[in-house]
C-alpha cells in the first residue's frame, strides 16, 4: 500500500477509541498465545481428577475443565492453534482466489467462461455446509480442516478478484505494456497484481473473522483439530455438556472468539475505509445517546416560514433570504485525518429576495460546501462551529433533518453541475418532475399535470420530455429539466451549482438567459455559484469572491469587476483575456 493509505490508516486508528481498545485487546492475546509456554507453565494436557471443575481461583485463573486441566492454559495453546489454521488458511485462500480471478479476468474467453462456472458452481453451496462435507469425508484434522476451510473460501475471492482485473485490464498502462511486447507474466504481476494489493488486504481483513468462525464451528462439531489437543471451537464443545454448573468453559473461549472476531472485521473496516479513501465511520461520539447530538429543536418551527413562503410575498418571512453571520465549518470529528481544518471560516454573506448573487472562487475555496450548509447537508466529518446561518430570518443552527426536508424543494432548490447526477435513469423526466410537486404540495391529479405543462414551457422544453429518459435528451435539454424540477414549487431561493460547466457555450447562455427570466418572473433570489467570471457577470447583481474559506471581497457586480480593490480579485480578474483593470485605489 502506498504511504498515504498507511498514514490514513494510522490516523483514523488513533482517533478511534474502540479501535484502539479492540487492537490492544488482541495485541495482547496474540502475544499472550504466541508465549504460551512463558505466559502458563501448566501442561495443557495434564489431567487432575482431583481438581475437576474448579472455579476461577488465583492459581487457576480461568478454573478447570472435566479433566482438571487448566481452562485458561488450554486458552492459550487453543488460541495459537486456532489463529494459526485461519491465517494459514486465508495465506492459500488468497494465492488461489487471487490467480483464479486474475487469471479469468485477464485472458477472458473460454478460460473465463470455464473459470466462472466453476465458481458458481462451488458458490452455490452453503460455505459452512460444504466445509463440513469436506472435511467429513477428509476424517477430520488439522490438514483436512485446512483443506476444507480453503476448498469452501476461494471462489468468493476469485469472483470478486476477477471484476477487478477486468477493470484494470482496461487501463491504458495494461494496453501499453502490451504493445511494448512485455510479457504475460509480467503484466499479471506487476502492472495487474501489484494494483490489486489494497482491494486484497481488505478483503482477507474482512474475511479472517469469517474464517475464524469456520475454524470453531467445524471443531466444535468435531471434525477440526482432534482432542484432547486444545482449540477454541473443540473447548466449546467440550464444555457445553457442564456449561450450567460450570459456566466458564464455555465463557472463556467463547469470549476470546467473539473479541477476535469482532476485531477483525472492525479493522477491516479501517482498511477499507483507508484503501477507499472513504469518510470515516461508525457512532462519532461513543459516550452519547443517539439522538442527543445536534437534535436540539428550533425556537420556531420551519412550517412557518413554510406557511408564509406559500403567500407568494418574500417580505413576509423577514428581511433577507439567506443571511449568513461569520459562518465558521470545521472537521469536528476526530477520527478524521483532517480533524480540526477550517473549512469556512468567518464567513459573511447576504442575499435579499429577488436579489441574485454570484460566488467566485477556485476550486477548493469553499464554494460548494457554503453552498450545502445552505441546504442544510453539512454532514460529519463537517459540523457548523461558529456564527448563524440564517434562511428567511430564522436560525437553522438547531433544524432537524425532518424540519429541512419540509423546506428543501419547496422553499429553497438546487441546481446541480452535471445533471445526470440529479436526473434518475431508469424514471421518466415527467414522473421526476411529478413527484417533487406531489412530496411537498399533494395537488390534484388535474393540478399536478397543468403545472407540469406549464414548468416545461416555462423552460422551454416540449411536452413529448414527459415521457422519455434522461439519457433521449441532450445536455442542454437535461439540465432545462433539472430547472423545472427546481422551481416547479415556486421556491423562495434558488442555488445553482456551477450549472453551465458542462456545457457549450452557446447552450451557456441560453441557460444563464433562462434562469435571469425566471428569477424576474417568480422573484427569485439566486445563489449562483461558479469559478467563471464571464458567466457570473452575466447573472448576478452583486458578487463575493471566496478563497481559502473566507470572502476576500464583496460588491455590486460593475464595482468589483470595474475597480477591484483586493489584490487576489484583481489577479483573478486580469487571468482574463482581453481584461484591463483600472490602477487600485491608493492604499488598497
């Protein structure tokens, strides 16, 4: 694995406390059955009728089995045999899954129709149901177990190892070591195999615990390791016939099971989410009830503001839209290897009914994630740490999820960068437009099919959209859907997402003209968000420039761009071709 992936593994690690608990445990028992001659200097196998089912004293810390043996010496030496058959097992599992899969992948044709029934062959077989039959027929041992426990795992790895080389295969460094003449077995090891590590390392992360399970179940039936050799599934079964009198035969190993286990899969979680670059997860705050974290209720509730909002008059529900007071957005959570950056940072930001406002800035500045805490989605590893956000002169800072899904669509809709990501596939533009009318105002079937017609003219698309799917219309036509999903409601606030980046830039203006027209119509206040200075220039009546999470400058749209005074505007500003600034105030 690279050093990053290492490094976000060590960092989410450190900041999750039930890892780190759950790694010490196993840390020690590992080490505790690795020295288990110097940890218990008890024979495992030394019997002593005269101290059968003893309970746990200070010589036998664990008590004693049937046999007067040591439970917690047979825990140890059961421990090692126990992690050693799962490892050794997952070592052949992987080596087989792993060159199966890439091996079908890679060449395809007959080897990986032949490769694939196989594996489905053998998958569809309960895994536990064919390792018992395996190792029956095998009599029963440490070799069959690990036959069995192997002969049962691979195929799910092959199938998943498959999907992934075929993918990689496609690469373009795959088809260029081709070309160079590389050989096969080259390609498969280094330009294929090497990429695999991390998508490998997690799944036997993942599966180890499984393996763990089938290990124990299949001793605890009698068909693993024979007796009187210890090992936890065996101690199982061995002690369930005195678990009501002695109830520690079954507790410890049971115990020492479930820990592992539960370990394993837990980090195989982190390695996932360290491979996969994905948001850290789990309960951010172990020691609180749910529902406790940021459920506190507002002190007036949103359906009023919804309830005047449906008046039609925006002065109505106070003074501003969107009003924002020394916003501040930091990563709260401290399993995050960003814990602590400051996202938006004593942001400042007013936007009055009818008003639209352009948001400049380069990527990374804080554009889009001002844009979501405007919708309410900031969502964890993100939380709102200082100033108000305010929408129609009420604080959101307590609204619950709930409360926002009343406002969101009806009052205030957005308008994404790529339209496809707002449009589904497999649903009619017309059904799509349809169900965000009937979530937030449940009109009639005559009224809901009128406003349909009417949006779409609005936006001038023809009737026939209504029943074709996103992928029959071209982009221009699809994101003039996404608006008509926007306003069909008649919302309040209007924010827009960089909407023209994916387009032409004849089809720009046409979309740009379009949302100015429908602004002036229904009184619309726009948040138009967007890296290109031309385009905002053509939308917006005021404009805040944004850098590193903070305004740099904000003003009337010929001011800023006619004299900018901030020295980071006017870079941006001279970045245009053709663009000519007058010189900067003295002392700017």
């Amino acid at each position: 694995m690279s050093d990053r992936v290492l490094r976000r593994f060590a960092v989410g690690l450190r900041r999750d406390p039930v890892g780190i608990l759950l790694l010490a445990f196993v840390a020690t028992i590992v080490v505790a059955v690795t020295a288990a001659p110097v940890v218990s200097g008890m024979d495992p196998l030394a019997t002593d009728f005269r101290q059968v089912l003893l309970p746990p004293n200070s010589v036998n810390w664990f008590g004693t089995d049937d046999f007067g043996r040591d439970v917690f010496t047979r825990l140890l030496y059961g421990g090692r045999t126990s992690l050693q058959v799962a490892a050794l097992a997952v070592l052949i599992v992987m080596t087989i899954g792993v060159t199966v899969g890439v091996v079908a992948g890679y060449f395809g044709g007959a080897v990986d129709l032949v490769l694939t029934k196989v594996i489905d062959v053998l998958l569809a077989f309960p895994r536990l149901v064919l390792a018992i039959a395996v190792a029956a027929l095998m009599g029963g041992g440490t070799v069959p177990l690990i036959i069995a426990i192997s002969a049962v795992a691979w195929p799910a790895y092959a199938r998943i190892i498959r999907g992934f080389t075929l993918q990689i295969a496609q690469e373009g460094y795959v088809a260029a070591a081709r070309c160079l003449g590389t050989p096969t077995w080259k390609i498969l090891t280094r330009h294929i195999a090497l990429n695999l590590v991390g998508p490998i390392l997690v799944l036997a992360m993942l599966d180890i615990g499984n393996l763990i399970l089938v290990v124990s179940a299949l001793s605890f039936l009698g068909l693993g390791v024979p007796p009187p050799a210890p090992e936890w599934g065996a101690m199982l079964n061995e002690g369930r016939g005195s678990m009501e009198i002695a109830p520690w035969l079954v507790l410890a190993p049971g115990l020492a099971i479930f820990v592992v286990v539960l370990a394993a899969n837990y980090f195989g979680d982190i390695v996932r989410d360290s491979v996969e670059g994905r948001p850290v997860h789990g309960p951010r705050h172990w020691l609180r009830l749910p529902g406790t974290v940021g459920s506190r209720r507002p002190d007036r509730a949103p359906a009023a503001v919804a309830t005047a909002a449906s008046t039609g008059n925006p002065a109505e529900v106070g003074a501003g839209v969107l009003d924002l007071q020394g916003v501040g957005v930091e990563v709260t959570d401290r399993r995050s290897p960003y814990f602590g950056r400051s996202i938006l940072h004593d942001v400042s930001l007013h936007v009055a009914p009818g008003e639209s406002l352009g948001l400049i800035g380069e990527s990374g500045s804080g554009k889009s994630t001002l844009a979501a805490l405007a919708l309410g989605l900031t969502r964890p590893p993100l939380e709102l740490t200082a100033g108000r956000a305010c929408l129609f002169g009420e604080n959101t800072a307590g609204w619950t999820w709930d409360d926002w899904q009343k406002v969101r669509g009806r009052m205030v809709s957005l308008v994404n960068q790529d339209p496809l990501s707002a449009l589904n596939p497999v649903l009619r533009v017309g059904d799509q437009i349809r169900e965000v009318m009937q979530v937030h105002l449940a009109p009639s079937r005559a009224a809901v099919e009128h406003r349909l017609r009417e949006v779409l003219d609005e936006v001038h698309l023809p009737d026939r959209i209504i029943r074709q799917f996103p992928h029959e219309l071209s982009g221009g036509m699809r994101q003039r859907a996404v608006i008509a999903m926007a306003i069909v409601n008649r919302p309040r606030l209007l924010i827009a997402d960089e909407p023209t980046t994916a387009l032409d830039v004849s089809t720009q203006i046409r979309i740009l003209d379009l949302l100015r027209a429908l602004q002036d119509r229904y009184g619309l206040a726009l948040l138009f968000v967007s890296h290109d200075l031309r385009v905002v220039a053509r939308v917006a009546d005021r404009v805040a420039i944004m850098r590193d999470g903070a305004v740099m400058e904000t003003g009337a749209t010929a001011s800023v761009f006619g004299g900018a005074t901030h020295p980071y505007t006017r870079e941006l500003l001279t970045a245009m071709p053709g663009r000519r600034l007058r010189p900067a105030p003295s002392g700017a």
